[in-house]
C-alpha cells in the first residue's frame, strides 16, 4: 500500500518534536548549541500530524521526541495517549533517563507507550561521567530497572564511540543478565557538528534515514534529517502542507548536504534481546 519500487509513499517513521529542551549536556551531542527555541509544539500542530499519520499510515513508528528528553514535557503522557487513541500501533521514546522516576514512567506505561529506550552508552560510572555530562549514572540504572518492573518494553542503547567501545561486550553481557534488551549504533556527527572520530563516508546507496523517516521540529518545520539537530536544512513545514505533500517532494530530490553526509552509517543499529 506505501511503496511504488524504492519509494516509500508515506514515511515509515515519523519524528516528532513534542520538546526540545533537554537536561543534559552530552559529549556526544550538539544539544548544547541549540539555534532552536525551548518551547512544546503547539498541541493543535501536534494533533493535525497524529491524525494525518492514522489515517494514512497507523502503523508507522513515532517517536514522540527526538532533539529533548521527555521527562521535562510535562503533558507527555496526554500526547502518548492521544496517539494511541487515534489508532497508532508503534509510539515509542527515547530518554537519557536521568528524570525518568518510576511513578513518572508509570503514566507513560498507562498512556499505552509501546517501548522505551533508554541511553545510557556505559558500562563504567567513569566512562558515563564523561559522555553523559550532567547525569548520575548510579540513578539511571536504577530508574531503568524500576521502569523494567512497569513493562518489558524497554531497550539501553550504546553510543559507541572511542570513550566506551572497549565497554561494548560488557555492556551487553551486563544488561542481557537481568533481561533487558540492548540496541547498539554508531555516534553520528548531526551532520559534520561533533567530531565522532570518522572520516565521512560518502554513501553509494540513498540514506535509510532521509528515504524512511520524517524529522518535524516543534514549531512544525521539517528537518532534513534526524541528525539535524538544529534544522539547518529545512525542507518544508508541515504548518503550511500535510505530512503526505511535504514526503513527496523529499522523495523527489536529494539534498547536495546528503552527498558529503556519513551520518547515514549510524543507521545500521544492532539488537541483543
């Protein structure tokens, strides 16, 4: 029903911008040179995108932030509900779980989130103080496996990267023991912003990212991708087209920031459940 050859006529996956702002100041990331605003998207905007993508595509995977952390969004849950109310079948988020306290998760949980995942990107509390810059590692593991006794629905998710790539095996070792399921992925640059110890690779193929996915801001700009952070590249807004209008003309074209782009590596996450 969505695909014509290699198009994909509505994205698969849809990232949505419900907040921005975020409480940590991660090595990893550019969050602490956001160009942004701090705000929610507007919930009007937000609905108008939840019902576009129940109507032509419920089963794609919406992730409910993608540039903040959740637990700062204080009607996270309503949205999450909303979602799920209108049909969705996939409405996932991801945290840095710092804020994530149990009884706060258990409205996530009665919301009818369908999974949970949780960046943690270290074995050794030593190593995390280095790339979760801001965080308490001792309280994420423990807010993890609080989140754990709500739903098996939750993924700890390592960045790798040259601080805690010798953790790796460790990491899945430790988290696979007492049944929690690991993702695994590459450190993206957000596109040339952060230095993540690679030299671009040119891609010989079309971006995952940018041929599967839809990136839209919180004051309803689409981003080129999700490694724009800062929607630099802007290739639309969904205030002024549908989501459906704004896709079809990114599958038209290929944005020149692509050609030199490595992110597209980053991709190629791998799962230990």
């Amino acid at each position: 029903m969505f695909k014509a050859g290699w198009v994909v006529m509505f994205p698969k996956i849809v990232l949505i911008d419900n907040f921005n702002g975020c409480n940590l100041k991660c090595s990893i990331c550019d969050h602490v040179n956001m160009t942004r605003p701090i705000k929610k998207m507007d919930f009007a905007l937000y609905v108008k995108i939840i019902d576009e993508i129940a109507e032509k595509n419920p089963s794609a995977r919406v992730w409910e932030i993608f540039f903040g952390d959740p637990f700062i969004c204080n009607d996270m849950a309503e949205r999450i509900r909303y979602a799920k109310d209108a049909g969705l079948t996939d409405v996932v988020l991801n945290t840095n779980g710092a804020l994530m306290a149990k009884e706060r998760s258990r409205t996530y949980v009665d919301a009818g989130l369908d999974c949970m995942y949780v960046g943690v990107d270290a074995f050794k509390k030593e190593t995390y103080d280095k790339i979760r810059i801001g965080g308490d590692f001792n309280t994420v593991l423990k807010n993890v496996m609080d989140y754990r006794e709500l739903t098996e629905n939750i993924f700890v998710q390592f960045v790798e990267t040259e601080l805690n790539i010798d953790e790796k095996e460790d990491f899945i070792e430790f988290w696979k023991s007492i049944g929690i399921k690991v993702k695994i992925r590459p450190m993206v640059s957000w596109i040339g912003l952060v230095d993540n110890g690679k030299d671009a690779k040119q891609n010989t193929d079309t971006c995952y990212w940018y041929k599967n996915s839809m990136s839209i801001c919180n004051d309803g700009r689409v981003a080129l991708c999700a490694c724009d952070i800062h929607c630099r590249f802007p290739v639309g807004s969904i205030l002024e087209n549908s989501i459906e209008e704004v896709w079809k003309k990114m599958q038209l074209e290929e944005s020149d920031v692509c050609k030199t782009c490595g992110d597209w590596e980053a991709a190629s996450a791998k799962y230990h459940v």
